[in-house]
C-alpha cells in the first residue's frame, strides 16, 4: 500500500492538470465577472418618482416626510 503522503510521478501529475484547469477556469470566470460588471455599471436607472410625492409619518418625535418610493429606510432606534 502507498502513503498518500509521498508523492508520486502520476500524482504530480494529476496535480498539474488540476491546477491547470482550475486557473483556466478562474480566469474566464473572472473575465465573465468583470464583463457583466461593466455591463451593469454602464447601464442608466431611471427615477420616475415625481419631485412633490411626499408623504407625512406621524412619529412620537413629530411629523417627518418622507419620499413615496423610498430608496432606503434606516432605523435609528426602535
């Protein structure tokens, strides 16, 4: 029985092609990566939210306005 330890003409080997493959493989998928990166950076978002639509909150604080379409919505404390 070998140890798997030692290596070995043909795990050398192996281990070659592996490693081969798999920098390929990298490679094109951090090429692909990169390009749909740029893809989506290019592209435009439109904002179709009007510059009036406002909404008022009722909070313990007071009334705050807010937009109606929110983009995000953080809390401070709850």
């Amino acid at each position: 029985m070998t140890s798997l330890l030692l290596p070995t003409a043909d795990t050398d080997a192996e281990f070659a092609r592996i490693t081969a493959a798999l920098t390929r493989r990298g490679f094109l998928g951090a090429g692909a990566l990169a390009g749909i990166g740029l893809l989506t950076a290019c592209g435009t978002s439109s904002s179709e939210s009007a510059e009036g639509s406002m909404r008022t909150i009722n909070t313990a604080l007071g009334q705050v306005e807010v937009p109606t379409n929110p983009q995000r919505v953080v809390s401070a404390d709850y």
